[in-house]
C-alpha cells in the first residue's frame, strides 16, 4: 500500500502530465497554422492525440480509484508517450524559423495570453531552449511582458509582481541550476548597458553599423541557462521593449523617405539605364542590386517581417544610385517625378480614431486595429472593390461596403447618398470587427474540443461577450432594414441583408460550440 507521500507524487506527477499535454496540443495547433498558411506544405508528422488523451485520462481514472499501483504504471507509459511526440515536435519545429512564429502571432495580433505561456512551456517541458529556439522563446516571454500605451502609442515592459510570478512559474518547469547573486546583478547591468547602448542611437544605420542588435541577439544567446533566471529574464524582456520602441520609431522615420526615394529610382529607372548604363557598368549593376534589394524590403515589408539589415541594405542602394541620378538627370526631370500617395498612416493615429469613433466597444478596438492596418496600406484612390482583393484584406474577409466604410469614417471617401451616414458606416465597421472576434473565438473553441480538453472560464466569457453583442449587432441590423425599403440607394439593401448573414453566420457557429459548454460533442 502507497503512502500518502507517494500518492500525492503521483497526483504532482498527473498534474504536470496534464500539463505538458495542453503545452503539446497547442504547439500543435500553431504548427498547424504555420505549416498551412505561411510555409505552405503539409504537417511532417502524424500523432493520433485523442489516444494519447484518453490514456491520460484512465490514468486519472485509476487515481481517483485509488488503484495507485496501475495508476503509476499508466502515468509512466503515458509519459514516454509524449517523450516520443515531443520528439517528433521539436523535429518539425527545425523547419519553423523565429521570423515564422513572429509573422503568426503578427496576423493574430492580440491573441490570448494563455495560448503564448503554453507555447513557452512546450519549448521548456523539451528542454529546447538554444539555438532559433532561443530567438523564439525570446520573442515569447517579450509578447507576456509588454503592454501597449495608447496614451504614448509606445510599448511598456510589465514590472508587476505577478508577472514576476508568471515567469518564476513558468522556468520552473526547466529546474535550471541556482546561478550566484553577484553574477544575476552584474548580468543585469550589462544588460541594461546594452538597453542604454540601443537607447543612444540616432538613425536607423546605427543600429547596423554599431552592432547594435546582432550584439544584443549573441548576449542573450551567450547566457545559457542563467538567461531563465527570473531577474535577469525580467531584464531581458525590459531591454527587448526598449529596443522595439527605438526600432519602430527610428523604422518609421526612415520608411516614409525609403519609399519616396526608390518610387523616384523606379520612376526614373529607364532614363538612368538610357543615359547611362552602356557608359557606366558599375550603375547597372547597382540597379540591378537595388531591383534584388527592393523585392526583399517589399516582400517582408507586405509580411509584416522587416528587418533592419533588410531597411540598411535597401538604403545604401539607394543612395549610390540616386547619387548619379541626382548628378547625371536634369532639373526638369526631377521636377516631373511621381510621388507616392499618402496611403501610410501612423498607429497612433489610427489608435486615436478607433478610441474616439468606439469608446463603447474596447472588446473590438484590437480588431478594428487590423482592419484599419490592411486598409490604409491600400491607395486611397482605389476603388473598395479594387481594395477588396489585397491579400491582406481577403484574409480578414471584408466586403466593398465595409472598406468604403472605413474610408467615409474618415474622410477619405465621400457618402453616396443622403442615408448613407456614419451610423451606417459604424454598424458595417462593429460587425466587421465582431465577424473577425467570433471567428477567433469558434476556432479556439474548437481546437479545444477537439483535444477533449476543457476550454478555458476567461475564453467562454469573451465568448459569451461576443455573443451578447451579435445579438445586439443583429437588432441593430433589423432596424436599419426596416428603413431600408425608403432608401434612395437600392444597393444599401442588398449590403444590410449581406453583412447581417455574415454576422449571423459566425453568430451560430460559436452559438454551437457555446451552447454545450466547449465540451466535446457527448460529454
């Protein structure tokens, strides 16, 4: 007969079983997405988890049964069980690169807490925590630990006391070695010189020409296990906003100029290599680089993954090149130059328009964030139906009508008709943005059940919010038809009943899994 000590290491033992099976099951889940949408080839394994959570939950079965002797022996084959899909896990994460969890979290944007800390403990339950790996866990522990101010429109570093427990909670789970206080405290001050070095810089070409990241990137590699020290990991992620807050500031700066100068390079191309390319190789070829280099900067630019190195290189292209437009083209030429239309518009502003049009509605501004992000990459002059197959839209799904919505909220583009108001404009714009929340919501409802896990209270009550503003939403939308048949405008008809389906639609799928509680069909 067992001890009440051993019973109750049995008990530990279930309990972080449960829990390194939920860090598997949502690493999972976001390998399934990476894989899908961003490298565009199948999973590289296949793991039969519903058996894998069944047998856990026998094994529970017997505790509570109090047969402990099988109860052991079913938690240590259930044990080697996920040994062996950690296994096949952190193979297929060798092909997802730091910059590939960044760009899925990025088209997320403000996604649950918990699903980060469960990503973060997949990697420590693994123990893989070098390597690219590092660069990821890196970038997870900053996204727990940052705020955003929409007062200063900047980042800020979380320095409470229960975050501090958060990330105690969280390394724990790696059992690294005691490290020596008068090392934690000389790491820390070097960890704030390196803050204060990044702090310093000026323009964007110091944070290459210094070293400035590449320096901070090997520190942080070189620190091995003390880098989950709890104070020195709390210094890390202070450094890590810092250093984010100057990248997008400096960043910002410099694109506006970046994509003026080379839309004159592009606009000019053909009249530099015409009265200059068969006399000077060396300017072709550096056409040529600036070609390859802006391809890059576009590319990761339309991602949402650009890199400094990338914005450097671009730039120094740049002005080798313009320097022998400047030289070699008239005045008349330069005058005649295209310039790009005024179609990038800065966060914060964006902040403060979705803050002031939607003060009852903070459960949407994140989503109201993206929408308003993809469409003013679009020019303005386009037409919404133009707009409304960007690749960036057609991921959030929008309709013509919701785009021209957004751009008559704010001026951008004219109303149509005597009815078509801002009233109209802020129910297209609330129903899209609760399209985008539901939507989010089912899905992790549904990973979820699928898992045979139990979703968690925090996810049923934001559910059980959405919904209550469908419902809202949708009185709203019935309203609005029944003035509809007076309009001068037949086609706001046809929108109304379009968006009100819409809503509905992703209404009813949440509705479904709501209704039984998040739990698997049958239980």
């Amino acid at each position: 007969m067992m001890s009440v000590a051993e019973i109750g290491l049995l008990q530990g033992r279930y309990v972080r079983l449960s829990d390194r099976f939920k860090s598997i099951w949502t690493y999972h889940q976001f390998a399934s997405g990476v894989f899908k949408s961003l490298l565009q080839t199948p999973l590289p394994y296949h793991i039969d988890f519903q058996n894998t959570y069944d047998r856990i939950r026998a094994a529970n079965a017997n505790l509570r049964a109090s047969q402990n002797q099988e109860a052991a022996s079913a938690l240590g084959l259930c044990e080697l069980s996920l040994d062996r899909i950690t296994t096949q896990l952190v193979h297929a994460d060798d092909q997802v690169g730091a910059s590939s969890l960044r760009r899925f979290f990025e088209k997320l944007k403000r996604q649950d807490e918990g699903i980060v800390q469960y990503l973060i403990k997949f990697y420590l339950y693994a123990d893989a925590v070098e390597g690219d790996r590092r660069d990821k866990l890196d970038y997870l522990f900053t996204r727990i630990g940052e705020e955003f101010s929409t007062e200063r429109a900047v980042f800020a570093s979380r320095s409470s006391l229960e975050f501090r427990e958060q990330i105690i909670g969280l390394v724990s789970l790696l059992r690294a070695p005691e490290a020596p206080q008068e090392e934690v405290v000389r790491l820390m001050r070097a960890i704030r010189g390196i803050r204060d070095d990044i702090q310093s810089a000026d323009a964007f070409e110091e944070l290459t020409e210094r070293n400035l990241l590449k320096n901070a990137r090997l520190f942080k590699h070189r620190l091995g296990h003390l880098y989950f020290h709890p104070d020195i990991l709390m210094a890390i992620v202070e450094l890590n906003v810092a250093t984010k807050n100057k990248f997008l500031k400096l960043y910002t700066d410099e694109e506006h100029r970046i994509v003026d100068d080379a839309q004159k390079l592009i606009d000019h191309g053909p009249a530099i290599e015409r009265n200059f390319g068969y006399t000077n190789p060396e300017l072709r070829e550096e056409i040529a680089r600036f070609r390859e280099f802006k391809q890059q900067f576009d590319k990761s630019r339309a991602a949402s993954n650009v890199k400094h190195d990338v914005v450097t290189h671009l730039k120094q292209s740049l002005g080798k090149v313009l320097a022998q437009l400047d030289r070699g083209l008239g005045a008349d030429e330069d005058a005649a130059t295209a310039t790009l239309p005024s179609s990038f518009f800065d966060e914060a502003e964006q902040i403060e328009n979705i803050t002031r049009c939607f003060p009852n509605d903070p459960h949407l501004h994140s989503y109201l964030m993206r929408l308003a992000g993809a469409i003013d990459f679009a020019d303005p002059e386009m037409m919404p139906e133009e707009i409304a197959v960007f690749p960036n839209i057609q991921e959030l799904r929008l309709e013509p009508w919701e785009i021209a919505a957004y751009q008559k909220l704010f001026d951008r583009r004219a109303s149509e008709a005597e009815e078509d108001s801002d009233e109209l404009w802020l129910l297209y714009l609330r129903a899209a943005a609760l399209r985008m929340k539901v939507d989010e919501e089912a899905t992790l409802l549904a990973a979820s059940t699928g898992a045979g896990i139990s979703p968690e209270p925090e996810l049923l009550a934001k559910a059980k919010h959405s919904l209550d503003c469908g419902k809202e939403l949708d009185e709203q939308f019935n309203d609005f038809l029944h003035e509809a048949v007076y309009y001068s405008n037949p086609k706001i008809l046809h929108q109304l009943y379009r968006s009100r389906f819409r809503l509905l639609r992703g209404f009813s799928g949440l509705w479904l899994i709501y209704d039984r509680g998040g739990q698997p069909a049958g239980v």
